[in-house]
C-alpha cells in the first residue's frame, strides 16, 4: 500500500510536470489532479484501516 502512495504521488507530480510543458490543458490537469487526490485519500484511508 504505501508503494501504491508514492506511485499516486508521483502520478501528481507527472500531471504538474505535463502541465507546465503544455502537454495536457488546465482544465485537465485540474480533473485528472483531483482524481488522483481522491485515490491519494482513498490510500491513506486503507492504509490506517490496515495498521488498526
């Protein structure tokens, strides 16, 4: 689970990356940026179930 959680935050930062290179819109990015928050969330979630 907490390779899950690096791979979403990394998945974030590629999404910042393609943005400033103008490889995807704003508004894409703002979409697709708020989906991985949400599974980034979703993760942590899990993740504290499991230690529990």
């Amino acid at each position: 689970m907490s390779i899950a959680a690096g791979s979403a935050s990394e998945t974030e930062y590629h999404l910042l990356l393609a943005h400033d290179l103008g490889f995807i819109t704003e508004e894409t990015h703002q979409e697709l940026d708020k989906r991985v928050n949400e599974i980034k969330k979703m993760l942590n979630s899990f993740i504290q179930k499991l230690k529990s």
